[in-house]
C-alpha cells in the first residue's frame, strides 16, 4: 500500500465507488423495480442518465456535490423538534 502504483489503483477505485456510490443514494439501484432483464437495463439507463443531470446541474451551478452526511437517528430528532 506504500507504493505509487497501489495508490493510482487505488485512487481509481475511490472515484468508481464514489459514482456507485452516487447511483445508489440518488436512484436506489439496489433493488431493481420490474422484471425482466430488457426492463432492468432500462431501468439502469434511465438512472445512469439520471446521475448525469445531476452532476451537469452541479457542475453549472457551481456547487459541489457532496452534502452532510445525517444518520437516522438524528433526522428522526430533527423531525420531532419541528
């Protein structure tokens, strides 16, 4: 893990998680809504081009997108206070 060449894997890696992970807060990927595999795949071109847009949107209006990460338990206390 030391070396230059782990850490370009690695830093190729991250952003690939990163995206995947971006695919499955913003569409749920991880369960599929229909059956079938033609509507699957369409279902995964649809959010795919759904990602796009987002990050197009943040990219022209120049806002980043990471957002603050919350865990349930504290949405859940801010729901209660409101």
């Amino acid at each position: 893990q030391d070396t230059p060449a782990w850490r370009t894997k690695y830093a190729l890696r991250a952003g690939i998680e990163g995206t995947v992970n971006q695919a499955l807060d913003v569409t749920g990927l991880r369960r599929a809504r229909y059956r079938g595999l033609p509507k699957v795949r369409l279902q995964h071109a649809f959010s795919a081009a759904a990602i796009n847009v987002v990050r197009l949107d943040a990219y022209w209006s120049d806002q980043p997108l990471r957002r603050v990460r919350t865990s349930r338990l504290e949405r859940l206390a801010y729901r209660l206070t409101a």
